[in-house]
C-alpha cells in the first residue's frame, strides 16, 4: 500500500502486483464533483439524484480521459516529459496507465442532508445516504475499470480550495433559503464524509462511521482528528491510536492541532501565536500552520477555503 500527503492511495490489487500497483506511479488527476448542487436540483427525488449524477460522472470521464491523452502525448510524442518516459529498463520510468483517475465528491454530508429534507436531523440516516451516493460512484469507477482496464476511484477530495467557491456559486444560483449551509457568510462545502460531527456523538462513533467511508474511497482518504491547543497525555494519544488500529476499518488517520514556527529562534510552539514565548518575536517572524484534511499548510493559505480559521467544530478532548 503506498498513501501520500495528498491523500493519494494505490494498493496492490491493480494487476495483482504491489510492484506495478504502487511504485512509479501516481495520480493522474481528480475531478470534483458538486454534490450539493445535484441535490438542490433533484429537490428530493431520488431517481433524480442518481440521474443527475450519473450525467456527472460522464463528464467527469471525459475529463480525465482528455487529460490521459494530454499526458501520454506529452510522454511518448513530443517527448516533453523525458523524466517520466525516460526506460531505462525499456519500460517507461512512470507506469502512467497504472495512475489513478479519480473522482472526489465536495459536500457529500451537505448533498444528503439537504435531500433528506425533514428527515435530516438524525447523523445516522444522513451517513446511511452518503454512503449510497459513494456506492453509487464507487460502482460506476469500478465498472469504468473494467471495461477501460485504466484504474478509475474514488477519493475523498485532497484539497479544499475550490469549497468556498463553489459554495458562494450555489448561493448566487439557489438564494440563501434553498442551499444546504451552516455558515451563509463564510460559506463552504466539506470535504470531509460525515456531517459536522454532532454533539453528544463520541469519538468511537465517529471513527466507526468514517471507517466505512473509507472502504468505498479506494483512491484516498484520511480522517483528521482535530485535537485541543494544550498538553495531551501521551498515554491517552496511544490508547486512541490503539482503539483505531484495532477496532476501526480507517484507512489513514491523522491527529491534528495548530503549530506556530518562529523563524527567529527556531521553536515550535502549539496553538496559533502572535509572538513568540520563548524570544518575544512578533508576526513577522512567525509562520503559524494547521490540518483541514490532507498535510499541515500555513494559516493564511487555509483561509480562502474557509473564510477564517478552521472551526474545528468536532474537537476531542483526549485528556
Ligand atoms: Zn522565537
């Protein structure tokens, strides 16, 4: 099995090998749908929904075929990427047919939330219909597989810089009373599985929940654990990693929590600082990093995706 930061996820089951399923090879892209936009357009109908979705997921095929042929024109025509196609064993460096053409869905809690309607208040019903939409993907990639012999998936989407975006669209183009949103002045989508995680749901019904959206994304996935800005006992951080490894189906999982680096005296420090505790340096010397989902990156490059700083609306208490 080989993850990398960007979420990406190649196992050995491609061709039966782990050589030619994991190595030299990579993504070739993700497409992302909009999944709240289908759902305000089906206004609860189901075989609408899954109508709407399939002529998505068309276009999303033609998409990354296009870009299959840029790449292998690239590689083997024009001889523009001689990295990649460079064969020093007569076989080209990069496996590019072996790379991942995945889907990724944004919104999926807020899709079936908004379609469940009345229903919508219980998070167990909404992840029952998120994972039928997921199945319904899963199933169209893998049956593109097998008729393509190219490796399509799904994958939890790697980047959220097109969330608040996409949001903002909607909003224009279904009024704020018809979109699906907490927060209709700093809007986005989740590009996480479940729906913010509700109180009162604890964290070991959470890990189970995300560890059955893991099985269907195949092409990535992560569940990032935001913990407080405060002393954790590491007893406590091995014991939930214990109860995951051994009691979950999670892919991938990472913990996370804010980090603030001082360019000056060179220390880390928890939680996002103003100056620097140690040598008394201010902003200018500070770099300040936090998790969404996928690597740690800079405060300010999350803001575009959310507005503000990440909520962290699910905090666990490991202490
Ligand atoms: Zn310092």
């Amino acid at each position: 099995m080989n993850y990398d930061s960007n979420l990406v996820r190649l196992d050995s089951r491609w061709m039966g090998d782990w050589d030619l399923g994991t190595m030299r090879t990579g993504n070739l892209d993700y497409v992302c749908v909009n999944l709240p936009r289908i759902s305000y357009e089906s206004k609860g109908d189901d075989g609408l929904l899954f109508e709407k979705l399939n002529e998505v997921l068309e276009i999303c095929k033609l998409a990354l075929e296009a870009k299959g042929h840029v790449i292998e024109n690239r590689m083997f025509r024009d001889n523009e990427l001689t990295m990649l196609s460079n064969a020093p064993d007569s076989e080209p460096y990069y496996r590019v047919r072996s790379s991942t053409r995945g889907i990724s869905c944004i919104g999926l809690p807020e899709a079936s939330k908004f379609h469940m309607g009345s229903l919508s208040e219980d998070w167990k019903e909404i992840n029952r219909f998120s994972i039928k939409i997921l199945e319904k993907i899963r199933s169209y990639t893998d049956a593109l597989s097998k008729s393509t012999n190219q490796r399509w998936v799904v994958a939890q989407a790697p980047f959220d810089y097109y969330s608040a975006r996409l949001a903002k669209l909607d909003i224009e183009r279904f009024g704020r009373e018809g979109v699906s949103l907490d927060n209709l002045d700093q809007p986005y989508y989740s590009t996480d599985n479940t729906l913010k995680k509700p109180s009162g749901c604890s964290l070991k019904e959470i890990l189970e929940a995300e560890g059955r959206f893991h099985h269907l994304l195949n092409g990535g996935h992560t569940l990032t654990i935001p913990i407080p800005d405060s002393k954790i006992s590491s007893r406590r951080l091995l014991e939930v990693t214990n109860d995951i490894v051994a009691r979950t189906e999670l892919g991938s999982y990472a913990f996370a929590r804010s980090l603030t680096y001082c360019l000056n005296c060179q220390t880390s420090h928890i939680g996002v600082l103003q100056k620097c505790t140690t040598c008394g340096s201010t902003s200018a010397q500070l770099l300040s990093f936090d998790r969404l989902n996928g690597p740690q990156r800079l405060v300010e490059n999350l803001l575009p995706a959310r507005g503000s700083r990440p909520t962290r609306g699910w905090l666990v208490d490991l202490d």
